[in-house]
C-alpha cells in the first residue's frame, strides 16, 4: 500500500541512526511492527486479575507419561 504522509526529517533520521536500518521504508514498518506487538502486550496485561484459575489443578499430572 502506498501511502503519503509528512514525517519530521529529524526523527526519521535518528530512527535510521539508532535502528541502523538502511531505508526509511524499513524505519517505518520495523516502527509500526513494534508499536503493533506494544498495542497486543497492553491486551494481554489488562487480562491480569481477570481469569480464575482452578485452585485443585495440578500441572505436574500433566508432565507425567503413560
């Protein structure tokens, strides 16, 4: 997809500075990759407190072989 949007020179060339990516393009989508995976770790914390776990299962039962 291509899209056309203003980005501040400056904090492009940082992100290709401290990323040591080669191109802007790369710069841009190694940014929305890691804002994507930060995005789905708040998900996965908000879920804290809020499953109820059986307090009678025993996870070592499952380690044992037939």
């Amino acid at each position: 997809m291509t899209t056309n949007i203003e980005i501040d020179p400056t904090l492009i060339q940082e992100a290709l500075t401290l990323g040591e990516h080669q191109t802007e393009k790369i710069v841009i989508e190694a940014a929305l990759q890691e804002y994507s995976q930060w995005r789905k770790q708040l998900k996965v914390l908000e879920l804290f407190g809020t499953i109820d776990y059986d307090p009678d299962y025993d996870y070592k039962q499952q380690r044992q072989r037939a």
